[in-house]
C-alpha cells in the first residue's frame, strides 16, 4: 500500500470542491485545474494550488487529458481524481495517467472501455447472467427488410439508442414500424455528431419504468459489495433532476435481488473502486440492465446519508491499495439508515421547456439547517458560464423517514436565496410536495403526467405571491426613494400635495409587465394604503413597516414579511409566499434601445452551431433558423411567423450574448414585434464531461 501525497482534481465547481474536501481531511495535499472562464471560481481557492488550462470551452481545457497530465507532474502529484463528469470514463485518459505514473481514481481502463459500449456492456452482462432487454445492434445502411424483421422480433414500442455516450442523444422511441427508418437515420446522425460514432442498436422500450441504481465498491484484494439502490426517475430530457435512497419502491426481496446483480456484474468485469449499475425497473417488478457508470455518481451523496459512509474516501484508499475497511461491511449490514432526497438545482427555465440560463449570481445562499447538506460550486458574484452544465448546487436532506426529508428540503429549497439567474427551484419544491411523490408514484414519465409549470405555480402560491411580491416592492421603492432623497428629508413617506392621485410603479415579473398604483395615509403604528394592481384595488391592506430591504403589510387579517433585494434594476422578493423576480421598468422607454421590429434574439448566451436560413428567403412560421448550443445543448431557435428574412447578423462559429439579434424577418406588418426566438431544446451536447 503506497500513501496518496497530493491528488490533482481533473474537474470544477462542485464536484472538484467536494473531492478537494475529502482530500484535505485525510491529510492528502490538492491540486485544481481551471478553465479561464473559472479562474475566480471557489474550487481554485479550495485546493492548495492550481494550474490554469487556457481557453474556456470543454474541449480546450478540461477535456484536455495531455494538459490535465501535465499539470499533475508539474506540480509533483502521484495520483489523479477525475471526480464525475469530463473525462471520468475516459479509458485513454485513465490509461496516460498510469503511463505518466499516476495513479487514477477509478477503475481500470480496460474495464472503462468495455463499459463505455452499452452494446458491449449488454453481451458481457448477458453471459454473467444479469437480466437485459431484448435488443440487437443495427446502422443506417441496414436494409430495411432486416430492420423490420429485427424491430418485429423486439415488439413495438422500441427504443433506439445511441450504442456510445448518453444523455439522451442518438435516442428514439419509436411506437410502430411507420416510423422506425427515420428513427434509424435521425439517431445515427446524432450519435456521429456527438460521440464520433453511429453504431446504434433496437432495444425493447419500457413504458414507464423507474430508473433504480445500485451502488458498487470493489478492491483490489477481490472483495465487491454493494451499498444499496437508489432511485433516480424523475428525469427531464433523460436527466436526473431527484434522487433518493432507499427507492420507495423496493421492498427487501427485491433488493435482494438488485442488489446481487449488481455485485455480479461487479466481478464479471473485475471492477476497481466506485461504480453504479444501473436497471430499469419494469411495472410488474422486473428489472433489466442499463449500464454501468465507472465513476462517482452526482447523486452519492444520498447514499452517503444513509449509510454514514465518505464514498471519496472509500475510492481514496481503494486508490492506495488498500482493501475495503470494516466500516463498509458493518454499513452493509446495518442497513439503510433513514431516507435520503437529493434535488439538483439548475439555472434553467422551466417554463421555457427548461431552457437553460446563464449570467451573475448576485446572492447564494442556503440557510444551515440540521439534516440539510449543500454541495455548491457557485458563490456570491459567481458567473454561471454558458459553457459548462447549467447545474448550480445538490440539495441533500436526511431524515428518518421519507415524509420528513421531502419536507425539510421543500423548505430549505423555498427558504434559498438565489438571486441573479432563473432556476428551477420552485419546479423541485412542487414535485416534493405533490401528492403523487410524497405518495412514491414515481418513474421516468412523471413529469410527462405532471405538468411542469403546473408544478411551478405549486411550489411558489401562484397569483397570490404575484400580486403581494409587487405590492412589497413598489413600497420598498418608495422607502429606498425616501431614504436617498436630498431635500426634504422631514417630508413623511405617502405625503402627497394631491392625496386624490395614486403614486405609480411598473415592473415585468414573469414575462408581464406590472403596474401598481400606491396611496399611504399616515397613522399610528403604520400607514393605511390604497393600492391598484393594473387597475384593481387589493382590499384590507395595511402597511406596518415599510423600508428598501423589508416590507411588513397586513393584507386579509395575515400579516407577512417581505424580504426585498435589489440589484440595479433587477429586484427579488421573499416571503412565506414564495420568491418572485422583477425588473424596475422606466416611466417612460428609450425607443432608441428598442430592437428593430421582426428581430429574433438570442435567449440565452451561446455559440452558433449552424445557420439554416439565408437573406431573401421565405420562413413559415415555427420554420428552425438557427441552432445555439449552451451548457451543453443544443436549441433550434424558430421563426415566431410566416416571413421573409432580410438580415442575417451571425455566422456559425459565432459567440452571441443574451438578447443578440441574430435574424431579421419581415413579415409583412408594419407593427411586428421584436421576438426573442422561440427555441426547441434538442437534447443535451454530451461529451464526456456531462453528468447522469
């Protein structure tokens, strides 16, 4: 056994950050690789140093293995972390760090390689007895005849799926055999484009399954076990959004039976170190093999949890030599302990079909509550870059039963802070508090039966908080405007010279512009206030304390507190009614700034990957025109309506911000709007470096 001196951390945010931790508490000394676009990022600051890797996309700089390698002999490391994500599951990069002589954190690249095709995985996996899904490989120069024949012998509905990489590209559900030829074709041209291969195969679909997970460990001394399931259905574009261990689903039979499984597949490759098997879960109980993950899950921390085991020490001292210590038997013999929930907060738009969002994180913050961990890569004033995945923090609560850990994360997401970019917190604070979770009704098609702004408007009180969150920051304007005034300092807030007019506001809050007209009356202990919302009036609302950071009302006999926060035009507001984002709109618009009419812009920072228009020709409405990739996808942006485009203003190639006019089209009327393009979310651009 050979002592780990300093480990060089091949990755960033979060996952770098959470290694780096376990690293320094046993006494191992760190090293950070950092893009330019993270050359401020906390995981820089963590470790004891750090080399930076020029340029800011993937390619150029974590996905670099050469650099990566040379970072680590440069700055004297004897071992590399490769952490989840990037080039983890790279056996060539995991074979140049042996031949560098150094140790990688992981398995073995022969057992990375054969893992690395699903289609191999299946055959090997087939033969040690593991259950597997009817399934044959195919390519588009297969004759049609044959793939009708192949895709008969499997049954309808199939899947076609891409044979290397994952995240949803090159994959296809396919209902009859009308559809089956494109399928083909469109998934082949996916996975060449993504992963450099097209090899695809049929595989027997599972209509809402559940996507169930067993953690693996093995040693170098023979010893392989297992640290129970986890549960990961609930899935947006075939990515984990919550996870949770144990899975409400398996009672101890079963797992069992997963479990072994899992430990065999575990032998039949000589598996080294951390992994995952992972199974779909059929609705009459039988489970079938996926894959095997050879790395570090971004969900271990639920088993963590509920094992009270440190999984990156565990893959440390496998890493060293040493055999599995006692404290993992004993937690597999114990068992489970409570239950575990992980939410992965992003910066994305739900209800834009989660369109991912990017920009300056003004605050973060996730108040410490007991049970609650935080695995954060962002800070206050961090940049969320268009270039990495959109993923700003894991959110793990721990109880003793599933009931109470859905309700402490629920509140400890809907007590955050996270002001600067739009995320999808109020969507995971839905989903743990509808009934059909809290009830263990889930599987991959959840948010198929769950509409997802409907669960938005769950998880933040709707109208309500609307209505109130503007109300509180018209009067905090109003305070922040008293506080700052020059002269007449003595003037009481609400004195106006024509009491009979109503002092005006206006903002846009999700997407709607918002006027609040506002009259407070002086009294004893607070103001009276007649207040308009678009011309309505809210009734029985009094004002008890009013300044620019907190606005306490009584409105109907309940009295709240409002936390406001504002960042030059931008404002947030909390409450026990949720959290609601505004922009300070002027009195009175510089026309000059407005884009020319028929302008599609750009929704989010990005790089133009293909342009599909040119000048003088004629779109249809909803016709794709271009196609931006950020955070890892790609998003076809399409013509709001019938036209003609008359300026093309990017080039493929072409870095946009957000809001870049990047096609104009004409349609005809003299009053078209500007048009942020309406975008279609492809799928992810995976590479190496994207997260299960």
């Amino acid at each position: 056994m050979t002592a780990i001196r300093k480990l060089l951390v091949a990755n960033r945010g979060e996952i770098a950050e959470r290694v780096i931790a376990t690293a320094h508490a046993m006494g191992i000394g760190t090293v950070a690789v950092f893009s330019d676009a993270d050359a401020h990022h906390p995981h820089v600051d963590a470790a004891d140093e750090a080399v930076r890797l020029p340029g800011v996309s993937p390619a150029e700089t974590y996905l670099r293995g050469d650099l990566i390698v040379s970072a680590a002999r440069a700055t004297g490391c004897d071992a590399v972390h490769p952490g989840y994500g990037f080039l983890s599951e790279n056996a060539g990069f995991a074979a140049a760090c042996a031949e560098a002589g150094l140790r990688f954190v992981g398995p073995p690249p022969g057992v990375i390689e054969a893992m690395g095709s699903k289609t191999a995985a299946k055959a090997i996996m087939e033969k040690a007895g593991v259950p597997v899904l009817p399934g044959v490989v195919v390519t588009p120069e297969s004759a049609p005849a044959a793939l009708a024949r192949a895709a008969a012998d499997i049954g309808y509905p199939l899947l076609v799926k891409a044979a290397f990489g994952g995240g949803g590209r090159g994959m296809r559900i396919v209902a009859d055999a009308d559809g089956l030829m494109d399928a083909v074709a469109s998934a082949a041209r996916e996975a060449a484009s993504a992963f450099g291969d097209g090899t695809i195969f049929l595989e027997r679909y599972v209509q809402a399954p559940r996507h169930i997970e067993v953690q693996i460990f093995a040693d170098t001394h023979g010893n392989a076990v297992h640290l129970f399931e986890r549960e990961c259905s609930i899935q947006r574009r075939h990515q984990k959004i919550v996870e949770e261990a144990p899975s409400p689903a398996v009672d101890p039979v079963l797992r069992a039976e997963l479990t072994a499984a899992a430990v065999t597949a575990a032998k039949a490759i000589g598996y080294v170190g951390a992994g995952t098997v992972e199974f779909i879960l059929a609705p009459d109980r039988a489970f079938y093999f996926l894959e095997v993950n050879t790395r570090l899950q971004v969900e271990h921390p639920v088993t963590e949890a509920v094992t009270g085991l440190d999984l990156v020490r565990l893959q440390l001292l496998v890493a060293e030599g040493a055999p599995l210590p006692g404290d993992v038997a004993a937690a597999v013999a114990a068992g489970t302990q409570g239950h575990a929930i992980e939410a992965r907060l992003y910066a994305e738009d739900v209800t834009a079909g989660f369109l991912p969002t990017g920009g300056t994180m003004h605050a973060f913050r996730i108040p410490p509550v007991a049970g609650v961990r935080v695995d954060s890569g962002i800070r206050d004033g961090g940049v969320v870059s268009p270039h990495y995945d959109p993923m700003l923090a894991k959110v793990i609560a721990h109880a003793p039963t599933r009931g109470e850990a859905a309700r402490l994360l629920a509140r400890a997401l809907a007590d955050a802070v996270v002001d600067g970019v739009v995320t999808n917190r109020d969507l995971l604070v839905g989903i743990l508090r509808e009934p059909e979770f809290l009830a263990g009704g889930t599987d991959t098609a959840y948010l198929e039966r769950h509409d997802p702004a409907a669960l938005v408007a769950d998880g933040h009180n709707g109208a309500l908080r609307l209505t109130a969150s503007v109300t509180a920051a018209a009067l905090a304007d109003q305070a922040r405007r008293r506080a700052e005034a020059p002269v007449l300092t003595r003037v009481p807030t609400g004195w106006r010279n024509v009491p009979s007019d109503l002092q005006r506001a206006r903002y846009t809050v999700e997407g709607e512009d918002v006027e609040v007209g506002y009259r407070l009356s002086p009294r004893a202990g607070g103001w009276n206030a007649v207040v308009e919302i678009d011309g309505e009036s809210v009734r029985d609302l009094d004002v008890v304390a009013m300044a620019p950071e907190q606005v306490v009302v009584t409105w109907k006999g309940v009295r709240r507190t409002f936390a406001v926060r504002s960042y030059e035009d931008e404002m947030y507001v909390a409450s026990a009614l949720g959290h609601a984002r505004l922009r300070r709109l002027p009195r009175f618009p510089d026309i000059a700034e407005q884009a020319d009419s028929g302008s599609l812009t750009a929704p989010m920072p990005g790089v133009v990957v293909r342009v599909l228009v040119s000048v003088g020709e004629t779109v249809a409405a909803g016709q794709p025109v271009a196609v931006l990739e950020a955070m890892k996808m790609e998003h076809t942006l399409r013509s709001p309506a019938d036209g003609v485009v008359t300026q093309l203003l990017v080039v493929e190639g072409a870095q946009v911000d957000d809001g870049a006019v990047l096609v104009v089209v004409d349609d005809g009327r003299e009053d078209a709007d500007t048009a942020t393009a309406s975008t279609t979310s492809t799928g992810p651009v995976t590479t190496p470096g994207s997260s299960s």
